[in-house]
C-alpha cells in the first residue's frame, strides 16, 4: 500500500466520524532514531472502541523531521 491509499483509507475514516486518541507510553531515541510507543483508542468504527497499543520506529530526517521507518497501530 502506498502513501496514496494510505493517505485516502485515513480521510475515509476521518470523514466517516472515527476518532483516534493517543496517550504516550514511551519514547526512546537514540541518535536519529526513535522508538515511540501510545495507548490508542479508536473510536466510530463500530459499536465498540477498539484498543490497543502502538509502537512505531522513526528515522530523523536532514531537515530535521521525523518519518515514520516502521509503525505497527496493532502492537497489542
């Protein structure tokens, strides 16, 4: 799946009402890359929300952003 559907499956769910909160675990950086971790709960998906725990790995770019390297929504 490319950055194109993915970016069009996350508007479809946006304009359909489905809420994502995140609450931050854990973040650990070394050098330019970090390891980031939350508590997710989606919501307006269906009758109940679903829960779960992320954990993403990102790469520092030169302009000093971040991207995403690895993200993994469904880590639980």
């Amino acid at each position: 799946m490319g950055t194109d559907a993915i970016r069009e499956a996350m508007r479809q769910m946006v304009d359909s009402g489905a809420r994502l909160k995140l609450e931050q675990r854990e973040i650990r950086q070394v050098d330019d890359i970090a390891l980031v971790s939350n508590n997710a709960i989606l919501t307006g998906i269906g009758p109940e929300p679903v829960v779960s725990t992320t954990t993403e790995i990102l790469r520092r770019q030169p302009d000093g952003g971040w991207v995403h390297a690895v993200d993994d929504p469904f880590f639980s």
